[in-house]
C-alpha cells in the first residue's frame, strides 16, 4: 500500500487494536475464495440507505468477503442463495412470504451462515410493522416462529416489553472471551448506540457479551444480552444488536465484531490477524494559491494511503523527508525556496521517490532550471521570457480529456469530461512521455505527462482546479492511480 501523510489525530491503543484485529485482507490472500455474501436490505425502520452501504464497504474492504444486496428479499429462492455462504439482516419490514423464509431457513440448516443486525430482532415477531421514519403502519405481521429459532431472540410485547433506553456510550462486557469472534478483544469495548432490553431470549442463544442497562438512562439496572450466537441445525447464526445508525457502527468495537462474527458464521472460524501491508506515505503541500477544500477529498475513501498536509513549502521541507514519506504530492504555487527546503527537496527527489504535480504547482520554483526542466518537465510562465510569451489561464473551459497511449495511470480512468481552468502557452519539454491530452484549441494539449527524470517517478497534472475536477470519479482515480505509481505499486 502507499502511505500518505496528512496527520490529524491518532488512533487509541484499544481503538489501533480493534482495527488490527479486524483487519483481515492479508488472510484472505490465505484463502481460495472469498466469501461469498448476500445482504437483505431495503425494508428498515433505520435509515438502512445509510447503514447497508457501510456495512458493504466493512465487509469488502476487509478482503474476506464479495458482498450483493437484495433490496426487495421477498421472491428470494433456494436457487438464489446456493451461491452464497453467508446472509446478513440489515432488515427490518414485512414477511417474505413462504418461499423465500422456507429458502433462508434451509438455507442456514444446510451449514451457512447468518448475521442478523440490530433491528433484525424486530422483524417478523408479531409486532407492528414500522415504515422508514418509526412511524407505524397500523399492520401486526403473524410471527414466524423458526425465525426466532435461527436468531435466538427477538423483540416482545410484554410484559415485560423490550426497548430501549436513551442512546448512549456503554461497556459490552465479553461473557465467552475465549469464542473465536471474542478471542483476542480484550475484557469488553464501547458501543454509542441504543440498548436493547427485554428481548425474549431462545434456548438455544448462547451469550457472548452483555451490558448494564443504567437506570439513569432509562435502562432495566440488568445487565442486558448483546451479542451471541446459535447452532442452526448445520448453521451458525451471530446476531448483533448494535448498528442503530453510522455513528454507531463506526465505532471499532463494532467494526471488529461484526466482520469476526460474520467470518464465524459463514466459515466456523475467524483468520488470526496478520501484518496488513504498509500504507503510502504522502505529504501533501500546499500555499502560495488559494484553493477549494475539496481538494482534501482526493485522499478519502482510501484506507491504503496516509498522508500529512504541510501549508508551505518552508513546512514541508525544514529537514530531511526521506524517510517519512514515499510520494510527494505539490498543489502549491511558491516561486521561491529556502537554501535548505531546496536541498531535502533534491534529495528527496534524487532518493528515488515519488512525485506528483498537480495543477498550478507547475508554476513552482521557475528560476530553478534543474527543477522545471529535469524534474517536472514542464512550467508556467508567469512573465514573457525572450520570445516565449507568458503563460495564460482561462476559467470554466470545458474540457474533454483522452489517454494516450497506454499507461498504468489511465488504463483505469478512460475518457473524462467537466469544465476546468485551462492553461496556455506553457513550456513542455520534448522529452516527456504524455498520457492525456486534449484537443481544445483553448488548452496546450498535454494534460498529463510522465517527466523524463529517470532518478524517481515524477508525474504532472494539469487538471483539478476546484470542486468540479476533486469530485469527478474519473480525476479523483487519476490523481490516486498517479500516487500509487509514483511509489512504484504499479508497474
């Protein structure tokens, strides 16, 4: 992975462990398959828009499990769900008729896997059904007793009746910490949620963590079920009654959790956790230019990068950053450079790292020749220069954006299209490699070249002026692409 550097806060020892513990894309690579899971979605009286989604991404981005959604359950046959080791219950609405609740009970008694979440325990108990908003239908749905069989509990109506009292942070406290979903965790974590109480507890439940329910947060004083499991005729059901909303699933406690008791479920066992690969390295500079925060968004929603935002380049290269970072990524417009910024730049660069231009950082540094014609391969003029005229720009261009050629960085993006700020008239070395270009009279043409600095892999941008670009799908997986193969993790 590559790491990028922008350093807001850090993790919690319990919180640093939760996610080590949790993270098991490295013993997937262990594994033939991935797991191969269903969730039943579309129905909730939660915002299961929000919270589906999540666990989707929880569950992918662990490397263990290939997940689809079902929306609309109902119709579902055995068919259906022989392709899949696993079914989890974000849902929470009608009856599924006879097939499909016959197809998921046969589905669980052949040896699969179940994972019901937090409202689950609601549905199909003979309570009334409640649409998106708890606002109830008037509508009571019969119970479906093999459903609280596979689940192990359910809500009731009394006495005495389940609930919940105010939503708050609790301790879950492990009764079983020697069960694979719970070995390892620790005594207990913290959930921010609803606690349930008074569930109507099978038989056949076995508890793996409780909770005080406080009086003060109108809670029972009892230490109320939270997470546990049943044997279902070959099956093996976890039911988690945490995840109210994304506040509460964010918390690692119940990341760490869900995916181990998903794993369980569908397989008997959990992976142990091994050393993920290590994250990129990025420090982010910008100053000189103003810009649109957007721009922070390039770096989300990729757990494999860390990065760190320096605001000038006197930050950024006060000493030597060879050895905390892998890519360096300028979106930065300085003209000049402190005697030593200008040497642990060199010799980050000279090292064999990353580094990736974007946009106005190709007016940087413009009297350092080795700089703008050795490194980037490319610079704006921000003055005529003999009979090289000055560079110039133009706002809300629209541009139409093709790769050319082949190249790792695009052989992902394709095509792009949006309005961006055009530049004209700059200096382009001979030697660069381009690998997208334009045809709008209004741009130069080469929109994105490869330097033809052979000591580190050195890459320009010029789109990404402000939202419009930072936000398009296809420039925020150029700008990504581009950070990965400066580091040398794609060929």
């Amino acid at each position: 992975m590559v790491r990028v550097a922008v350093v807001q806060g850090g993790l919690g020892r319990n919180m640093r462990l939760f996610f080590l513990l949790a993270g098991m894309a490295a013993a997937a690579m262990a594994q033939p398959t991935p797991i191969k899971t269903l969730i039943f979605s579309g129905h909730n009286n939660h915002d299961w828009r929000s919270t589906t989604p999540f666990l989707k991404r929880i569950l992918t981005e662990s490397g263990r499990f290939d997940v689809r959604v079902e929306e609309e359950p109902a119709g579902t046959t055995a068919a259906t769900l022989a392709g899949y080791d696993l079914l989890v219950l974000d849902y929470n609405g009608p009856r599924w008729g006879a097939v499909t609740e016959a197809a998921v009970a046969g589905f669980v008694r052949s040896g699969k896997g179940l994972v019901g979440v937090h409202a689950a325990g609601y549905a199909f108990a003979g309570l009334e059904v409640l649409g998106d908003r708890h606002v109830g239908t008037g509508k009571f749905e019969p119970a479906w007793p093999e459903y609280f069989e596979m689940l192990g509990g359910r809500w009731q109506a009394g006495p005495p009746k389940t609930g919940h009292g105010d939503r708050h942070s609790f301790k879950v406290r492990f009764t079983d910490p020697n069960h694979p979903i719970a070995r390892g965790l620790g005594e207990s974590f913290i959930a921010t949620d609803e606690l349930y109480h008074s569930m109507q507890m099978h038989p056949g439940a076995k508890v793996l963590a409780v909770a005080f329910d406080d009086p003060k947060r109108r809670g029972t004083g009892k230490e109320e079920p939270i997470l546990w499991t049943v044997n279902y005729g070959q099956g093996r059901v976890f039911m988690d009654q945490l995840g109210h909303d994304l506040t509460a699933m964010a918390e690692p406690g119940f990341i760490a959790t869900f995916l181990r008791g998903a794993e369980w479920a569908a397989t008997g066992g959990v992976s142990p956790p091994l050393e993920k690969p290590k994250p990129l390295r990025v420090l982010v500079v910008t100053g000189g230019h103003s810009y649109d925060a957007a721009f922070y968004t390039l770096f989300e929603g990729s757990p494999e990068i860390q990065w760190v935002h320096a605001c000038s380049n006197t930050q950024a290269f006060q000493e030597d950053i060879r050895g905390r970072f892998d890519v360096l990524v300028l979106y930065d417009l300085h003209t000049e450079i402190g005697e030593t910024q200008k040497k642990n730049l060199r010799d980050f660069v000279e090292g064999g790292k990353g580094v990736v231009v974007l946009h106005h950082a190709i007016a940087d540094y413009g009297s350092w020749n080795w700089w703008y014609e050795e490194v980037v391969g490319g610079r704006y003029l921000l003055k005529p220069e003999g009979a090289q005229p000055a560079s110039t720009y133009k706002h809300d261009v629209e541009v139409f954006a093709e790769p050319v050629g082949k190249h790792p960085i695009t052989a992902s993006v394709g095509p792009l299209h949006f309005v961006d700020e055009g530049y004209k008239h700059m200096w382009i070395s001979p030697r660069v490699n381009v690998i997208l270009a334009t045809n709008n009279p209004l741009w130069d043409g080469p929109l994105a070249w490869i330097s033809p600095y052979q000591k580190s892999r050195v890459i320009y941008i010029q789109l990404g002026h402000d939202e419009i670009a930072h936000r398009n799908p296809g420039y925020r997986a150029l700008v990504r692409n581009a950070l990965v193969w400066s580091a040398g993790r794609l060929p």
